[in-house]
C-alpha cells in the first residue's frame, strides 16, 4: 500500500526546509520554475514511483494557500507514492522541525 504524506513547517524558508530534507532524509531535490507552483519549487522522483515536491504554499492564481487547511504553513513537502512513511516521519519530524499535516494511503 503507497502512502501519501503532506508536511509543513512554519519556521523554515523553501531553500533551509531543501537543505533540512537532504541533511536529515538523503533526498536530493531538484531545482525546477513552474508557474503552475508558484515559481521555483523542488522535485525528485518519478511521478509515476515514489516522488517529492517541496513548494511554497501559494496558489500563483489567486495568492491564496494551495492547501487551505493549512494556510499558516508557509512551506509544503508532498511525500508522494512511498512505502517508508514512517522511516520518513521519523526523519522530518523528530530533527527536521516539519509538522505531518495529512496522511492517505491508497
């Protein structure tokens, strides 16, 4: 069963919470420009697998959150398509100062 993760932290900029990933998770994340995520944003992976996007929480459209239910976090990293969840939980949240905000698994 694939899980798909949505974290969030308050307290970090888009190239701190890259940093943070990389330090604490090994997840090398690639530098892309999109304006459907609002201007640069992280990727690895394949969409199709296992993948990760870091972007900032702005819809570029309306300036509004992406993530409405979370609107007070700034930052967002989507754990996509994963079988190591909580390997992954372990890492981000104890050291890495991201908050779990919403967990599916498909």
């Amino acid at each position: 069963m694939k899980t798909y993760d949505l974290y969030g932290t308050k307290y970090l900029s888009l190239a701190l919470a890259r940093a943070q990933i990389k330090d604490l998770a090994g997840i090398l994340l690639e530098e892309r420009d999109s304006t459907y995520h609002s201007g640069v944003y992280y990727f690895q992976g394949d969409s199709g697998s296992e993948h990760f996007i870091l972007k900032n929480n702005i819809d570029p459209f309306d300036g509004e959150a992406v993530e409405q239910a979370f609107a007070d976090y700034p930052v967002l990293f989507y754990v996509n398509a994963t079988n190591r969840s909580l390997e992954l939980m372990g890492m981000l949240k104890v050291e890495g100062g991201f908050s779990l905000l919403r967990r599916e698994a498909f």
